[in-house]
C-alpha cells in the first residue's frame, strides 16, 4: 500500500516564535490523534532544525522547500542535500512552482536535485502541474507528461519508488481556486500510467501522488477520496493548526 500523506508547505510564513508555535500545536494534535496519514511540514528552512528538536520522534516529517542541485561551495544563499541529511531533515521539496517562477527551476535542475536528494536518502516531493494558459489550451496532458519524463525518467526503478511526487496545477496554487476532483484525478491517473510503461506497474502503483492547489477543509476529503491521489500539498491552509487538522482529517472520514 503505497503511503497516504498530508504536507504542509509554508513558504516564506512566519516568524521564529510564530514559526516554533504552530510545530507545537501539531505535534500535540498529532499525539492526541490517530491520524490515518503521515503529516509532513517543509517550513522555511532557517526553521528546519526547530522543527527537528521539536519533533524528537520523527512525528511529524520535515523537509526543506527547495536545495541546492550543487555539492558545496561557491553557492550563497543555497542548503544541500549533505546539510539537510545532517541535521535528520526527511526531504526537499523540488520544483515547486514558486521556485519555477522566480528562481529559473526547470525540469532539467529538478533532475539533478532529486538525483542528489535520493543519493543522500533523502526524500524528494517533485513538483509539477501546467499553467493555465497550458490548461486552456489543452495541452496539460502533455505537459505534466514531459515534466515527469524529463525530471524522473533517468532514475532506475528502486529510485523512483522513493519519490513523491506532487501534481499542482500553477492556476490553482494560492488562487482559491481549485481543480475539482475529477480533474485532479485525471492528471494522478495520467502520471501513474506514464510511471507504469516506463517502469512497470508495480513500481508505479507504489508511487505516492499529492494534489496541491487551494485544498481547504471543506474539499480535501472529495479529493483524497480519489484513487490515484495519494494526500495533499498545503499551502495557505497549512498555516493554522485548526484548518491543516481539518485537512489531514480528510482521511479519517
Ligand atoms: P495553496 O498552495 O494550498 O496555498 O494553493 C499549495 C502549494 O503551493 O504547495
């Protein structure tokens, strides 16, 4: 059964003291709580050790929202995957839209940074979805298609299977608007099947699949209850302690 989880992605939110309150809100709802999911958090990552002291039993999963596709060096302003691994960190996220948009990130850098990532045993949730101007125009099938072939397709099959990847389609990333759950599950199912002729079925069927894209309260269990979406990846909704309980409780409904 492949792995059913809900990632809160922060952005640039919060302040230390801000930042240090929300992880203890849910670390005691994950406590009091039997969640039916893993629950992740990729806050900021000046943040990320925090979050690692705070959570001394891994209960919640935490990762940093971009890293370097570089080893060390001359990079200022960019973490590695050698210092995430180092102080416990579970993954990156790679290749969100935000770092496409504003940072140059291509399918091809996200290539090397997923490579890096895994060969540090970290976990990478690769980032993906088209515009809506691609949407319009009918061409998001082929997009999300060259996106996966063109970061994934160089790893061999044990090193794809650690991979999470996260369908986001850009218009529905902070809009408020989202993709309704037929949609999404079209894209999750379109993805897992280029997954499964290259790699085989077994292999894609274990690949978890996030929707991201204004998932709320009030929409994340019809969306989680599709089969080839694997859980969410959180944006504004991730900021309060009330609304991402709502969220991951999308499962036990
Ligand atoms: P949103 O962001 O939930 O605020 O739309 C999702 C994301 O960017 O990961």
């Amino acid at each position: 059964m492949r792995k059913k989880i809900v990632a809160g992605n922060w952005k640039m939110n919060k302040n230390a003291a801000e930042a240090e309150e929300l992880m203890i809100q849910l670390l005691e709802y994950k406590k009091q709580h039997n969640t039916l999911c893993e629950v992740w958090i990729a806050p900021p990552s000046l943040y990320l050790m925090m979050a690692k002291d705070l959570f001394k039993n891994n209960e919640i999963g935490v990762f940093s929202q971009d890293m370097s596709a570089q080893d060390s060096g001359a990079y200022t302003g960019e973490i590695s995957a050698d210092m995430l691994k180092s102080i416990d960190a579970d993954g990156s996220l790679i290749g969100h839209s935000e770092r496409r948009q504003y940072h140059q990130e291509n399918d091809k850098s996200c290539a090397v940074k997923i490579k890096k990532a895994l060969g540090k045993g970290l976990t990478p949730v690769y980032c993906n979805g088209e515009t809506l101007d691609q949407r319009k125009g009918g061409q998001h099938l082929d997009v999300v298609k060259t996106q996966t072939e063109t970061a994934l397709f160089d790893l061999s099959a044990e090193e794809i299977k650690k991979v999470v990847i996260a369908y986001e389609p850009v218009w529905a990333i902070g809009t408020g608007e989202t993709a309704s759950p037929e949609q999404a599950q079209e894209i999750h199912a379109h993805i897992r099947k280029i997954i499964a002729e290259k790699y085989g079925e077994e292999v894609a069927d274990e690949i978890s699949i996030l929707y991201g894209g204004s998932v709320k309260p009030d929409n994340a269990k019809e969306i989680f209850s599709q089969p080839d979406i694997d859980g969410g990846l959180i944006g504004g909704a991730a900021l309060k302690v009330e609304d991402f309980s709502k969220i991951i409780e999308g499962f036990n409904a």
